[in-house]
C-alpha cells in the first residue's frame, strides 16, 4: 500500500527520534518538515492540521498527534 507519510518534527523531541526510528524499523518513506527551521511547515502544522504539538504525523487523511507506537500500527496497518 502505498502511502505519504508527513512528520513534523523539531531536532530535540525525543519522540520525533522514537517516530523515526520506528519509520525506520518498518520500512515506511516519509518526509520530515523541522519546524524549528522551516517557518511555512510550522504555519501549515498549526493552521492546516490544527497543532502546535511534535510530532505530528499525516498520512491517508489521518492526523496523529504525538508518538503512540500501538496508535501507528493500528493506523497504518501494520
């Protein structure tokens, strides 16, 4: 299944790392916008999906907010 995964991220979130790292582990593409650097990235994540929060994480019309690995797996069908 093909899917286009978006993780908004900032360098020093934990949880960013452990979202990645479990992209990774699964072998799931997905691109990263940092918003500590990209300011349009920070506008879309709070005005188009509504956080202020990293990591937050888009595919198929899901939005997930945080890293919940249970979460993930279930979403993405893993």
């Amino acid at each position: 299944m093909t899917r286009e995964v978006k993780i908004y991220t900032t360098p020093t979130c934990p949880y960013c790392k452990m979202a990645k790292k479990f992209f990774a582990a699964n072998g799931i593409e997905y691109q990263e916008f940092n918003i500590a650097e990209d300011k349009a990235a920070r506008e879309e994540m709070k005005n188009r999906y509504n956080s202020m929060t990293v990591p937050t994480i888009c595919f198929n019309g899901e939005v997930l907010i945080g890293f919940n690995e249970a979460e993930l797996r279930e979403k993405l069908g893993l």
